[in-house]
C-alpha cells in the first residue's frame, strides 16, 4: 500500500554502507522502504572505502532505484570516523530516516561504549538496524513496544511516538500490528498491593488500549508480563516471528547511562530481527 504523500513526514533517508560486505542489506532494504513512503536515498561511504569497484556497483544499484522514480545519490564523507560522519551528514542535511546494519560487537564493547549505543544517543532521527534482507512489508508481524506504566506520565510522548509510526509502517506494509508492555517484577517494584501481578497486568493491558485511541489491536496481539523489558521484548518478537521491532529511547548519558546502560541499546544485542529506534521529537 503506497504512503500517503499528503501527509507531512520526513523522508529523507541516509544509508550508511558496510565496506566489508558483498551485498548491502541496508541500502537494499532503504530502497523497499523509500519505494513505499515516496523517500529519497543518500548513501553513505568514508572516502577511505570509497574504492571505485565500490562506488561502481553502488552506482548500478542506485540507478536501478532512479528508474523506479526514487532520488537516489552516494555522499563521499571526508570524515574518518563513521560516528562523526553519520552525525556530521545528519546535521547538515536534516534527514529524518538512518539505515545500517548493527555493529558487529567486539571485546572492547564490553569495556567501551559499543558505536551502536554512541549512535542511539547522538542521532537526531529514527535508526533503523537491519540485521537481514527479509522483508517486513508483506503483511509480517511487527511489534511495538511502550511504557504502559500509569503512573510514567514522561513516557506519554514517547508512546505516541511508537504508535504513530509504528501503525504507519504496518498500514504502508499490510502488517499484523502487536504492542508489548513489561510490568515490574515484586523485586523490581517493592511490595504492595500494587504489585499483585495480575492487577498490574491488567492497569497495564488498560493503559495500552488507552493510548491506541482510535486505532484497535486485538487483546491477544497485546502483551503484557512482568520482568525487563530488555528481556521480556525479544522473547515476545520471537514467539511471534516479529520482523520488526519498533520502540523508543530517552537515551541516559554520562556515568548512568555507561553503568546501566537505556532498554534499547541493551535490546539491540538480544534480538535477531530488524529493530527501529526513535529519540524524542
């Protein structure tokens, strides 16, 4: 189903290229996702790795692209660091989608921060991880993930957030929609009346339905259970052989945020599908 272009959304989409790889899963899937919400395409490449056997046959891909109506054109970054160009192209030309493949972790990404986490909290628009060249648009379970938490009212942007564009991306793609929400535990919450797991689950199920105002998503497509959510996401997306995850981050920084570390970049290890990370508005 084609995006309705009437409505205002940025469509700019910027593609980082992975020169250690044959074929480029990130640009391939780009150019899907700019087929159906009429994006324009700017691929990425350090000029360190800009050989011309690469830009060759990125040229030939993105040609293919221009015959099907899509702006598309390769950006040569002089910057030698890939975080500093992301950020650098992003700011200069305001683009409002990003697209790679996850970092491949290494042994210092369990001493230092791993360039994926640098990325989720320097970037100015939605990141989009591909770890495949599946497709999600072909009517595939996608999952959105939200703070149901009553009582999280600083959570409230971020909801409507995943909801606005989650729920666009499953009408653009024919998708079945899912929403998943983590109650705490008794040892994560304390004790109390309000932590009677059944009550919490269904103040939780409650606040989900609330928040999809006009939109419907049937009660067993919405997930409720108690524990973290960074691990409680990826056992949901399994069982429903989710091709896209969909959630938000207020990403922490400083000594907090290197210690505990933010739901979605801990995420972005543990699940094996495409995930889409949006910062705040």
């Amino acid at each position: 189903m084609p995006f309705n272009k009437d409505i205002h959304f940025n469509r700019h989409i910027l593609v980082v290229i992975n020169p250690k790889k044959e074929e480029q899963v990130a640009l391939n899937k780009a150019i899907r996702l700019a087929e159906q919400l009429g994006s324009t395409i700017t691929a990425l490449v350090r000029k360190k790795h800009a050989t011309p056997k690469l830009l060759e046959k990125l040229n030939k891909k993105l040609s293919v692209a221009t015959k099907q109506g899509i702006s598309a054109a390769v950006e040569i970054s002089e910057e030698t660091n890939l975080l500093r160009a992301i950020v650098r192209s992003q700011y200069d030309k305001g683009f409002g989608w990003l697209v790679k493949e996850p970092h491949s972790p290494s042994i210092k990404d369990h001493i230092f921060l791993s360039d994926d986490w640098k990325l989720l909290r320097s970037s100015r628009c939605p990141v989009f991880m591909v770890h495949d060249d599946n497709p999600w648009e072909d009517g595939s379970p996608l999952l959105f993930c939200v703070n149901a938490n009553p009582k999280a009212s600083k959570h409230q942007e971020l909801n409507a957030r995943v909801l606005k564009v989650g729920l666009l991306l499953a009408k653009v793609g024919n998708g079945q929609r899912h929403l998943v929400s983590a109650y705490p535990s008794l040892m994560q919450g304390g004790s109390g009346k309000d932590q009677v797991p059944k009550l919490l689950e269904a103040q939780y199920r409650a606040a989900c339905k609330k928040m999809l105002t006009k939109h419907t998503i049937p009660d067993n497509q919405i997930h409720i259970d108690q524990g973290p959510p960074e691990l409680l996401i990826p056992q949901v997306a399994e069982e429903i052989q989710a091709k896209l995850v969909v959630l938000g981050t207020a990403a922490r920084s400083g000594l907090q945020g290197i210690l505990l570390g933010n739901t979605a970049e801990q995420i972005l290890s543990r699940l094996k599908t495409d995930i889409l990370v949006l910062p705040p508005e």
